[in-house]
C-alpha cells in the first residue's frame, strides 16, 4: 500500500515538473518576444524624434510651438521606452554570449 502511495506522488510530481517547465518555456518566449519589439519601437521613435528636430529646423517650420510640442512629446516618450532596456539587454547579452561562444568553437 505504501509503494503505491510513494509511486502515485513521485507520478504527480513528475506531471507537475513537466507542467512548470512548459509554463517556464512559454515565459520565457514572451520575453524574448517582448525584448525584440521594445529595441525595435525604441529604433523606430529615436528616428521620429530625428525626423521631426529635421524638421523643426527648416526655415519653414523653425519656431513652430506645435513641432516643438511634438519633439518634447517624442524626447518623453523615447526616454519612457528606455525604461524598458533592461529587457532589451536582458536577451541582447544572451545573443552576444551566444555569438562570442560560437566564434570560440570555431
């Protein structure tokens, strides 16, 4: 009877370790997933932010307190996104430990 009941947790306890490990993998994919869009949406304001100094610079539009409104607000929104690097990085030092270990092999 107490073999059984021994066999019947280490069988429950190995379901449950197969189950978190799942979990983990799928985690860690919405990281990676996440980390790769934020350097990409951070790339793609810094280049707004560009464009609209660019801009704002032409005699044209030079003094224009809405461009001037609109290169503060992108500044912000730039320096907010930067908050998020450390996810980026997170996945940024993994693909460079990877690289540097695969150019060792070689």
């Amino acid at each position: 009877m107490t073999t059984l009941i021994l066999v019947s947790i280490i069988l429950l306890s190995i379901s449950a370790n197969i189950m978190l490990i799942w979990y983990i993998k799928r985690l860690f994919q919405k990281i990676f997933f996440i980390s790769d869009n934020i350097g990409d949406l951070l790339s793609n304001l810094e280049g707004f932010a560009t464009h609209l100094e660019k801009i704002h610079s032409l005699e044209t539009y030079y003094g224009d307190e809405t461009l001037q409104g609109l290169i503060r607000h992108s500044r912000n929104i730039v320096e907010y996104i930067e908050g998020y690097k450390d996810v980026y990085n997170f996945t940024e030092e993994q693909d460079n430990t990877t690289e540097e270990e695969n150019a060792k092999e070689i």
